[in-house]
C-alpha cells in the first residue's frame, strides 16, 4: 500500500495497463496511482474496496480485496488476539498475487501486518 499517491490522468498510464484492466474488469471505473514503477487501479466493487496493480508492460501483480475481521483465518485472529489485543484493526485485506498465492494484510495504528495464505505472521512494514 502507498501512502500521499497522486491520481494519474489517462495519458500517464502506459495502454497495456489499461488494456490489461479492461480485458479483465470491462465495467469498472478505476482511479489510477503509480506504486513505484507500477500502475494501482482502485476501485468498490461490492461495498468492497479493491485494487489491481500492474507492471508497465501491463502483466497482473496482485489483487487486494477489503474483508471483513471474521474473514481472516483464525491464526491471523489469534496472532493478534496475542500480540496486538488493545489495539483498533483499521483495515484488513486479502491479497492474492500474480501466481494465485493468497496472503493477509491488516493495518494497526501506523503498521501493516502481512500473514501468508495459513495465516502465519510474515512481517511489519511501518507506515
């Protein structure tokens, strides 16, 4: 996830990224940001915030769903039942990567906690 991302205009996304999304999600408008050298399309879907980020020769990266705290495999719950039990979950997600590999993210007052496709702890990235 980024942080202060600047909206690009259509004429700063490279054509295979829009025409990979499009391909892919024909009916959805997005709002485009560059995540370093890639493109992140985010957009709702289903009262659920989503993204989809691409390289610049428009190959899938990853997805990232927004779900509920009861999604989360129990370890995820129980990892943070442990270790974080005063603090507010802000947002949680699954995110699935180019191969099909799922993992987690939850953020926290100011970190982002990943857990692999089990629910294990993976690590924290301060934001």
């Amino acid at each position: 996830m980024q942080a202060q991302a600047q909206n690009l205009r259509p004429i700063d996304i490279p054509l295979t990224v829009t025409n990979s999304f499009h391909q892919a999600y024909p009916s959805i408008q997005a709002v485009w940001t560059a995540d370093g050298a890639n493109f992140e399309a985010t957009y709702k879907a289903d009262s659920l915030n989503r993204s989809v980020t691409y390289n610049s020769s428009g190959s899938l990266i990853e997805t990232n769903t927004e779900i509920l705290e009861a999604a989360l495999p129990v370890a995820v719950m129980d990892y943070l039942n442990e270790n974080y039990k005063d603090q507010e979950i802000n947002e949680t997600s699954q995110i699935t990567n180019a191969n099909g590999i799922v993992s987690y993210e939850t953020k926290i007052k100011g970190m982002d906690l990943t857990f692999d496709s089990s629910g294990k702890f993976v690590k924290t990235v301060m934001n």
